[in-house]
C-alpha cells in the first residue's frame, strides 16, 4: 500500500479552467447565433449576371471556404473541449475515474462524455451552410410592361357551366352575378359543342343565334369577375315612383355627368328598339325640343349656345323647385308617353330607371343610366313544335318593336370649350340640330351604350294530358323587359411608375390600372400605357347625328337569325309556376321538338344573349379599355427584399424590368442553434461547478491516490491535463511539483508474483517523475537533486 505520508495533491487551475469554459462558450454561442437570427451576406450579383454552372462554381468556393473554417474551430474546440470533461469527470466521478482499470466502460467514460458534448457544441459549426437566395429587387417597368406589342389571343379553360333554365339565381340580374353567367360566356370559354338531346319531333330549323366581339380575348378574362354589385353605388326607383320621394342625395354620380347621360339616351330615341340607321330625331322632332331652342335663340340674341339640359329644364338654372331626380323623371315620363302609338302598350309599373357608379379601380369609373322597360306580350306555345325540357322559342320579326342585344361604343365629343356637354351653336343665325359642336374626341372618357332583352311573368303554365302529347304552355302577365344603357367610362392618368414604387425606364409611365379580382387577396394586375388606350379604334360625332351617322364601335353583338328575332321562354323567368309546369321537365322523344331542344340548350349553355345590359356594358367598356393592357403577378416578398425607402403597403409586380439581386448567404438552421447553446449550457455548468467544489475533490482525490494513480498522473495527460490541474507530492512537510519527479525503475507484479524487476529505463519520453525500487525496504523518491526514501509500492 502506498504510504499516505506522501500524499498526491491535485488541484484544479481556476481561472484558466473559468477562461477557456467561457471563451469556448462565448465564442460558439455568438457564431451560432449570429448566423442564424442574422443574414449574414457574403457577397452579391444581379441575377442575370451568373447563369447556373457560374452559381454552382460560386457556392462550391463559399462552401469549402465555410466549412475549412468551421472545421478549424471544431478541433480547437475539441482539444479544449478533452481537457475540460476531463476535469469535470475527475470532480463529479472521482472513484469511477480513477478506478476505471477495474471496469471495461468506465475507461471510455471520459471519451463518450467528450464526445456527447462535443456533438452538442459543433452541431451549430457543422449545420453551417451557404446557398444562394433572393435579395434585394429594384423595381422597375419598362414600355414592355405598360401595353402588349400585338393583339394576341389566348386559349381560356374553366371547368363548370351555368346551362340551368329553372333555377332563379342563374337570371343575370341576381346580386353578385359572375361574368361566366353573361353574354361574355362564350368569350371566355370554349364553344360546348355537346349536344344530348332528347327530343325527336323535328320543325322548320331556324338559324342559330351567334355572338361576335370587337375586341382580342385575353388570358384574364376568365379571372376578371367584376361583380357589379360588389362595388356599385346606385339609386334605383320605379319610373311611376311618388317624385316626392326622389332625393338628388342619392344621385351616386357627379349631377353634371347624370345629366349628360340622360340627354344622350334620349337622343338615341327609338334605337333602343330600332336600328338606329333607321331612326327619326325622336328627341327634337318628337318631343319639339327643337321648337323650344328656337325659342330661347329668339329670347336671348346675345346667346351664342345652349346646351340641350337647358332646353330641357334639366339644370339647376331652368328646372324651378325641382331637384335633378325629379326633373328627370317627368321628362322620361313625359318622352315614354308622348307618341301614344308607340308606347302605348308600355307597362310603366315595370319600368325601372337606375343611376349607378361602377369603379373599376381608383383611376377607372363608370358612370351609367339603365331604364327598364316593360311590354305586356302574349305568350303561347305547342309544347311538340315550340319547346323542350328548358323552356319554350319565342320568335319576333323584325318589322316588330325590338332590337338586337349589343354593347356598343364611341368616342366623347368635346366642344369649344372642351366640355362634353352636347350644345347648340349658333353660326351665322342658323341654329338647328346641325350645329351641335363636336371639335374633338375626348382622350379621358368614351360612351358606351347597350341593349338587353328578356321575357318574364307571373305564372307559367304546362297544359298538357298524362302522356305529356300536343301540351301547350302559355303565360300569364308576361311581358318583354328592354334593358337599356348609356355609360360614360372615364379615367385620370396616374403615374405608374410612384403608384407601384417602381423605377421608369420607359419614356413615360403615365396610364391607368385596375386589379383583375379585387375580391381577391393576391390578385394580379393589369397596367395600361396611356399610348395603349385604344381611342384610335373610335369614331366619333354628335349623338343626334347617331340616326345617320355611323360612327358605332361594336364591342359585343348577338346576332339574330335572319328576319327573326327569338328569345327563350325560361321557367326561372317567372314568378310562379303552375304545378303541372315541373312536367316540361320530362318531355322527350315526339312530345318536343329537337331544333328548339338544340337552339335553347346552346343559348344556354353558351350564354348568347343579354338580360342586364348594365352589366354588359360594363364590362365590355372594361375589357375594351384594358385590351392592350399587360398582366403582372404580384412579387412574392417571403423571400425578396424591397429597396430602402420603400412603403411596404405598396403593391410590387413583376416587371420585365426588374432588376433581381442574388445574396450569397451563410446561415445555421435553428435546431443546430439550439443544440450548440444546449451543449455550451452544460459544459458551462460544468466549468463553474468544476471550480466551486474544486476542495472537495481535491481531499477525495488525495484520499483514493495510490502509487498506480501517481503513475498515471505522470503520463496520461488526457485522462490529468496538466495545464488545467497542479500536481504536487507532499514530502517531509514539504511540496514538491510532481513534474519535478521522474521514474527510475519499475517493478511488474501479477497476483503478488514478481515478473519482472529494474525496469531502469525511461518509460516514454512524456514520464517525467517517478521512481520505485523493490525489496522488503522498500523505494525511493527521487528528485531531479536529491533521493528521498518512501514506502513501499506494492
């Protein structure tokens, strides 16, 4: 046994185990940190700069680059890292370590312990990547982005078709109706050529109705539902309503502008239901306006002009007590009714009169009049010639009152004084209808008017024998609704360029806008130059000139079967339907006939013809404006960085112009992060904790030394690092540093047999203090001076 007259003294070195915990944990703590919470950029390039094979060149570098030097650190950390464990080992498991020749697993304990928090601590080292990401994008349009070059077309699918004849909701003048329920169905999609029809008896065959557009399809016309009610604001009375509860508050449109509606639609006259080719001057010859205009050149003969507002008492000037709604009213009731032979049979109860404002965007309005007018009709049909399982054929010739459901637009004329009121001159004492001025066209707004038909009634009714042969269906107060509108669109130019926070790169970013969906979060835009808007496709003239002059540009036009004009009778058209009605359902075979089948399903299906001519016109004036326009998609900015300076409310498209930086950034994933903190946490604790109870296990280290542990603390500089512990030899009451002390011989002894003695070399160049002799006497300690006599070793 070795003699506890000389013990063996192990100590920790504080403050160099303190430093290198907190260097060790300091250093990996801000690395990990900093490239993770941090975008740390190494270098950037536009993105048109590198193509691919230059990219991957790039991040190769920056890799090797990274990882040299992350390696680099990990085996300093590492080296560190042995020592440190060590120390805590030797404080926390002092009997398991040093006794760890008894056990097999308690030899590599040290080991595994290194390695488990060294693993910890590289992880942050080892996650550390460099990728090439999105970075700064300078926004910026060029004239590519602001007008398409060419007129192109675009294939459009969408799945679903609105074909129902019974449901309510699919009548176009249903809340929120979708454009796929409208004339503009077969504009966006494809023709439904299917055809599963049921009925067999066969009739003269009428031609089909078609629908032609005067204007390019575009790939967003399928995504541009405009609903109308969404965004319109709208007065809406009967035109037999009590005047007393008109109030011009309500008017949603500039008065100026309501004015200038109604003027131009009564100067349309009959071509709500004529050609207007073929038209009188219904407003001046039928109304004599024109004997009125006469009368106020004679009264004022200093007067160079009236506008027609003032012939007609419509200003605020010239129509007493009343407020413009009222005006306007009795002057539609006065012109509805004045030719009885002609409106004789207008029903004014059904008649409708709607002032409405539609903006299409902030820059973009459209300001309408829609009147509503309603017909009493007689209807009845032989369910085997005229019908089928949707509804029955209505046929109208054409020398009837009628006219064929269109949008049709032309350019605003401008006066002297480049108002767009329509005024009389007077030139060398002539003042007639010849004389309205008409100086220019307008470069911010244009006329747009439309026309719509439907029948509709109380109660439709089935009478018809069990076996469904020779029914007929007739109606009860059915009637025809016109549905007619003028509408101004008009727009303001913008600049672009600000309004998207975008660099102009093209000589001139003034023009308008408008979003696809505005019901939709994320939709994308459409962007028109101002040399983009197709005023150049207009004519233009005096509106009293439109019953000879043809200036018309049509946007959209069903044509009729020639010398016939037919509209579907459809089950949802009416109020109620008798209870034998449901059974036109169930016709087939020679009980209905096959060409009517064929016709009404393909109205239908396809959508060919107009019930709402507002919205109509509404949206043709829309995608006639926007025709030339270019769609942008939203920037993605979860991976983009904007420009400095920029407000980030501001809506970013992708332009051809823009200019993509590429980031070469280095970073380390979160959960490496948190595994390199968890591992500098518990290395901490254990440097600190290493250093509190550093007397306690120096007494438990003095008590368990032994000769084999002295030996060991001589030359097992992994298991005792001697730069963080101090070992001294306490010999007569003195202290000798075991570094001091090296081995002159050794005896080698297996269960308490000698085999073999005087071992006088050197064990290892690194032993540097021990000596042992055998005999019953036992050994010697000797220092580099001196000998000094010990107990025996074993």
């Amino acid at each position: 046994m070795f003699s506890r007259e000389y013990p063996l003294d192990i100590s920790v070195r504080t403050v160099r185990v303190l430093c290198a915990t907190i260097v060790v944990v300091l250093a990996i703590v801000w690395i990990v940190v900093v490239f993770t919470c941090m975008d740390i950029e190494l270098t950037s390039f536009n993105s048109d700069e590198k193509n691919e094979e230059q990219r991957k060149d790039l991040l190769d570098y920056y890799n090797t680059l990274s990882g040299g030097i992350a390696n680099a650190i990990s085996k300093i950390v590492e080296l560190i890292l042995q020592g440190l464990v060590a120390v805590g080992m030797l404080s926390f498991a002092t009997t398991f370590t040093f006794y760890d020749y008894k056990y097999w697993y308690s030899r590599y304990s040290t080991a595994l312990a290194t390695v488990a928090l060294g693993y910890l601590i590289s992880s942050g080292l080892s996650a550390l990547n460099v990728q090439v990401v999105p970075g700064e994008v300078t926004i910026q349009m060029n004239s590519s982005d602001l007008a398409l070059p060419v007129l192109t077309n675009a294939t459009v699918a969408v799945d679903g078709v609105l074909d129902s004849a019974w449901d309510k909701s699919f009548s176009e003048t249903t809340k929120g109706n979708s454009v796929l329920n409208t004339v503009f169905r077969s504009f966006i999609l494809p023709f439904d050529a299917s055809s599963d029809g049921i009925c067999t008896s066969t009739d003269y065959r009428y031609p089909e109705a078609s629908v032609s557009f005067g204007y390019p399809s575009r790939s967003w016309h399928a995504k541009a539902t405009l609903k109308i009610s969404d965004t319109e604001k709208a007065v809406q009375f009967n035109l037999n309503t009590d005047l007393d509860n008109l109030d011009n508050e309500e008017l949603p449109m500039d008065e100026n502008i309501a004015i200038d509606l109604l003027v131009d639609m009564l100067e349309l006259g009959w071509s709500w239901v004529r050609d207007p080719i073929e038209m009188d001057n219904y407003f001046f010859d039928k109304l004599k306006y024109g004997e009125a205009l006469d009368r106020k050149f004679r009264e004022d003969t200093s007067a160079t002009s009236f506008s027609i507002a003032e012939v007609a008492n419509l200003t605020k000037e010239t129509r007493g007590e009343d407020n413009f709604l009222q005006a306007s009213t009795r002057l539609l009731r006065s012109a509805l009714y004045f030719n009885k032979e002609e409106t004789s049979s207008l029903t004014i109860d059904n008649s409708t009169v709607k002032y409405s404002q539609t903006p299409i965007s902030d820059v973009v309005v459209f300001d309408s009049l829609t009147l509503e007018l309603s017909f009493p009709v007689n209807l009845s049909f032989s369910s085997i010639y005229q019908c089928s399982r949707n509804g029955c054929w209505n046929k109208i010739p054409l020398e009837g009152e009628g006219f064929n459901q269109h949008v049709r637009a032309y350019g605003q004329c401008l006066n002297k004084d480049g108002t767009e009121e329509t005024r009389i001159y007077r030139e060398n004492d002539d003042y007639s209808i010849d004389n309205t001025s008409c100086v220019g066209m307008s470069n911010s707004s244009i006329r747009v008017f439309s026309g719509g038909r439907r029948l509709a009634g109380d109660t439709l009714i089935f009478d018809a024998p069990e076996s469904l042969d020779f029914g007929g269906v007739k109606a009860t107060q059915a009637r025809q609704i016109y549905s007619v509108t003028m509408g101004r669109l008009s727009w303001r130019l913008q600049d672009l360029s600000t309004r998207y926070d975008a660099q102009c790169s093209a000589g001139s970013c003034q023009g308008v806008w408008a979003m696809v969906d505005s019901s939709e979060a994320g939709t994308s835009h459409l962007l028109l130059g101002e040399s983009g808007i197709p005023l150049q496709q207009l004519q233009y003239g005096p509106i009293s000139a439109a019953g000879y002059g043809n200036f018309w540009t049509y946007l959209v036009q069903v044509v009729d079967p020639r010398d016939w004009m037919v509209d579907a009778v459809l089950p949802r058209m009416f109020d109620h339907l008798d209870k034998k009605t449901d059974s036109l359902k169930r016709l087939e075979g020679q009980q209905c006939s096959k060409e009517n089948e064929l016709a009404i399903d393909r109205a239908l299906k396809d959508h060919i013809y107009i019930e709402d001519s507002h919205q109509a016109a509404c949206i043709g004036a829309f995608h006639f404006l926007f025709q030339s326009a270019v769609e942008h998609q939203p920037l993605d900015f979860s991976e983009l960085v904007v420009q400095q300076g920029s407000s980030s409310s501001t809506p970013r498209l992708q332009f051809s112009g823009n200019i993509y930086q590429m980031t070469v950034r280095a970073s380390i994933p979160f959960i490496s992060m948190l595994l390199s903190v968890l591992g500098c946490a518990i290395l901490l604790v254990v440097g600190v904790t290493s250093v509190y109870y550093r007397i306690r296990s120096t007494d438990r280290i003095r008590d368990l030394t032994d000769a084999r542990t002295v030996a060991e603390a001589m030359i097992n500089s992994i298991k005792f690092p001697p730069w963080l512990l101090q070992f001294t030899i306490e010999h007569q009451q003195e202290s000798i540093p075991l570094e001091h002390v090296q081995i002159k011989s050794v005896e080698l002894m297996q269960d308490n047999k000698l085999i073999r003695e005087g071992i006088n070399s050197e064990i290892g160049t690194s032993f540097q203090a021990y000596q042992s002799r055998s005999g019953e006497g036992g050994g010697d300690w000797c220092d580099r001076e001196q000998c000094s006599t010990v107990s025996k070793v074993i």
